[in-house]
C-alpha cells in the first residue's frame, strides 16, 4: 500500500499537499521520508475560521439524535477501513499494526458514545419561589472550536475532541499533527462520508506555533482544546485567557507507579511492562517512576527488567513485533541524553540503554535503578520506553515522592490492601488512579488531570461540559 501525500480539508474541499509549500513525513522505523503533508496559509487559516463559522450555524441545528447517528456511521466506517488505517499510522507513528488497529477501533468506541451522550445534554426545571415563574436551565453548543492534537495516537488523541464538539452542535477546526497526517485525515474522511457537512469539521496542518496563535485570537472560535507539552499548553492557556476563550488542557504527567510488598508481583510486572513500554512509552499516562516497596525491590528489579529486554523491538509492520521506534532521531537523543545524564549521577542501566537497529529510530527498552532523584529523568516526563525503578520503606515516603513533582496526569498502585488503596486513593495527587489494573482511557471515563497536566477532561460525561454554555431563562406569566 502507498503512502498518500495529506492535504487540508476546507469548508468540503480538499486542497491537496502539491498545491501547497509541504512538510516531509518520515518512516520512524527506517529514517526515510515516504510522503508530504500540506502547509495552511494565513489565508487558508481565514477560510477555516469563516466555514467554522458557518458550519456551526447549520449544524447547531440539526438534532441531537440525527448527529448522533452520523457518528455511529463514521464509527462503522472506521471499523470497516481498520486495516487501511491501521496500516497509514504504523507507517508514519511506528507503532505495532496491533496497537494501530486496537487505536482505530477505539477510536470508532469513542464515537459510538460520544454519539449517544450528546442525546443527554440535558437541561433542568428550577421550582421557583413566586407563583407563575418558569424557570429553566438549557444546554447549548459553545461555538466554534480549535482542536491540537499529538502525534503520538493520531486518532483517538483527535476523535475525543472532536466527538465531544460534534455530538453537542459545536464546529471543528482540527489542527492534525504534521508527523502522522494521513491517520488523521482518514478519521476526518470518515466523519465527512458519514455526513458530517465539512464546514463543520475543518482539518489543517502547518507550523504549529502561528497556527495556534492565529486560531486561539480569532473571534470566531469559542472553545480551544489541546493536547501537548505542559510548557506549550502554558503558552497556549495564557494567550487563550487574554480573549477570554474556554479551554482544556490535557498536558504532560510523569506518573508514579507504586508496588507494596503486599502486591501480586507477576501481575504487577506484567501490567506495568505492558503499560510502560506500549507504543514505545511515548504516552502522557505511561507509569515512569517506579517505587517498589524494599521487601520486593530486587524481586521487582529482576522480573521487570527481565520483561523488558524479552521484548521485540522492530519495524511495526512485522507482526512479531512488540515495540516500535521513537517518532524522531531528536527523540532518541532527548532519552540518550537523559540516561547518560543520569548513569552519570550514579544510576545502573539494569537493561537497555542501547540502538538496537542500525537503521530507524529505535531505542531499546530500558531500566534504571539507584538513581538520584535531583536527576533530569526524575523530574522531567521521558516520554519514551525508560523506567526508573526506586524502593521505599513505608507509604509516607512513597506518597512524598509520587507527589513531590508538579504533575499529576495518571498514577497507579499495586496492593492486596483495602486500607492502603484507600489511602493512595486519597493521598496521590493526580487525575486518574489506576489501582492493580490500568483500566484508563475508556470513552465513559473522565480523563484529565491536575496541577501542571492541566485541566478539563476528554472522556466521560465532563468530557462535554467545556463545549457547552448555560443559559437561564426565568419567565413570569
């Protein structure tokens, strides 16, 4: 299958990447460029922003049950494309083909109940204190919105924001990540076939920064949501509260993973070896500081790093392999960097730390232990296949650590313990605590997190609530 060059969708229209200055998009898995993606033009930005405009007047007023059936038929065409797609991102993301066909069916999950939560954006009946007054709460659609989204799961990153605008009559200007396009665009094709009107669902690609500052300050657009670096989704939250725009930000994390003595260690080694390195650790809820209870430290140490260098790593469209590369070479180096970095300061590389291909981006998976935590690795999110493995002496020094850093995106924990759960549960300052399982990311559940990884939430019920204003009518007979 060829790769195809990605264009931009406006206003119905596609405007292909040969009628536009492009970008080149680079096979992770072997260094070579296999396509070109479009750049917009500050003119294609302003057609955008008036088919945003106009989109969200007509789809505003369709009903909630007819849009909802829409997303059920893109839903259905992602599912029958899954291979197609599945194979588009493995390409240009470097993930397994397993991985990219259980995104592209997660994306199609997340349609499905997003099309039929937004049949639930109900209002209220206020009894009111003087006779012959109606009062009445109703929901309605924000407006247009800007949409950034990562290349790390060009999909289901993409589908919650814009499944969660669409299913409430909000407009879309989706700004796709340049390194993975066409999975992108092949979720925005399919909402167009389904009948999403395209002027109610614009896709552009381009340099990141000018786009989002020329999005974020145009008037048409209500509602920004993005999905990135703690230290853009600052920037990007600072120039949207000087227009006065809603915002949700789900930024980085660097979650802490807890393992008592008390825990099923051959399940915990397994779950969190799976976690840890899915799609090569370049997930914002990956587990990255691992801190292990002193009576089953070493046990620990040994089964995981024995799990991680048992892992395959290749190209991902071998079907044996487990791990794909990193997106980029300066990837590879950023993590190069903060292993050598933190060897230095006294850590052990107990696996891994090393190119296991000549060709590609790949770095293997790897395993640190002893070390400091006034290293770089410790307090800045690694975002790639490598796990820091700490031991504690009681769950007040656990606490202290897992909550020492400004971030708190996802957290988990390993116990037998009723009394313990329920402390972590109140004790570990974060969005989401998976709790012997990592059963986070469902469409039904929120997902968001606190402090420096931001605010608002992609999935569950409150997923809507940032596309949605409240309007109160009080009337008198």
């Amino acid at each position: 299958m060829a790769y195809p060059n990605t264009g931009l969708q406006i206003g119905g229209t596609w405007i292909a990447a040969e009628a536009r200055a492009a970008l080149p998009v680079v096979n992770p898995a072997t260094g070579a460029v296999i396509g070109a993606v479009a750049k917009a033009t500050a003119d294609d930005l302003d057609h955008a922003l008036a088919a945003a405009k106009r989109g969200f007047a007509a789809w505003r007023a369709v009903s909630a049950l007819e849009r909802g059936l829409i997303l059920r038929r893109a839903a259905e065409l992602l599912r029958a494309r899954v291979e197609t797609i599945a194979r588009l991102m493995t390409l240009e993301q470097g993930k397994p083909l397993r991985e990219a066909r259980v995104e592209t069916l997660a994306a199609a999950d997340t349609l499905d109940w997003f099309a039929e939560e937004g049949r639930r954006a109900y209002g209220r009946v206020i009894p009111a204190r003087a006779e012959g007054v109606m009062q009445t709460v109703i929901r309605e659609p924000v407006g247009p919105v800007a949409a950034f989204t990562p290349w790390n799961f060009p999909l289901n990153q993409a589908v919650r924001k814009v499944a969660a605008a669409l299913c409430v009559g909000c407009s879309v200007i989706l700004k796709g990540p340049e390194d993975t396009p066409a999975s992108c665009a092949a979720l925005v094709q399919a909402l167009l076939d389904a009948g999403v009107p395209g002027e109610a669902l614009g896709l552009l690609y381009g340099d990141p920064a000018p786009i989002s500052a020329y999005l974020i300050a145009a008037p048409e657009i209500a509602k920004i949501s993005f999905t990135g670096s703690t230290a853009v989704g600052k920037l990007l939250a600072t120039l949207a509260g000087t227009h006065m725009k809603r915002v949700t930000m789900e930024l980085g994390g660097h979650a802490p993973a807890i393992v008592c003595a008390d825990a099923d260690l051959e399940r915990a080694v397994e779950i969190l070896a799976a976690n840890k390195f899915r799609n090569a650790g370049q997930v914002c809820v990956a587990p990255t500081r691992f801190l292990v209870e002193r009576p089953v430290y070493e046990d620990f140490v040994e089964r995981f790093a024995a799990r991680a260098a048992a892992i395959t790593v290749g190209d991902g469209l071998d079907e044996a392999t487990q791990m794909g590369p990193l997106i980029h070479e300066r990837r590879r180096r950023a993590l190069e960097e903060l292993i050598a970095e933190a060897e230095a300061a006294g850590g052990r590389i107990v696996t891994g730390g090393s190119r296991p291909h000549n060709q590609g981006f790949f770095l293997a998976p790897t395993v640190l232990t002893e070390v400091p935590t006034s290293a770089r690795i410790l307090n800045e999110e690694p975002f790639g296949p490598v796990a820091t493995v700490a031991a504690f002496s009681d769950l007040d020094e656990a606490l202290a650590e897992a909550n020492r850093l400004p971030f708190g995106l996802a957290a988990y924990a390993y116990t037998r313990s009723s009394r313990t759960a329920s402390r972590l549960g109140s004790g570990l300052a974060c969005g989401m605590l998976g709790i012997n399982h990592h059963g986070l990311g469902l469409p039904e559940t929120p997902f968001g997190g606190v402090g420096d990884s931001g605010y608002g939430s992609e999935g569950g019920p409150e997923a809507l609530e940032g596309y949605l204003a409240t309007k109160f009518i009080t009337m008198a007979a």
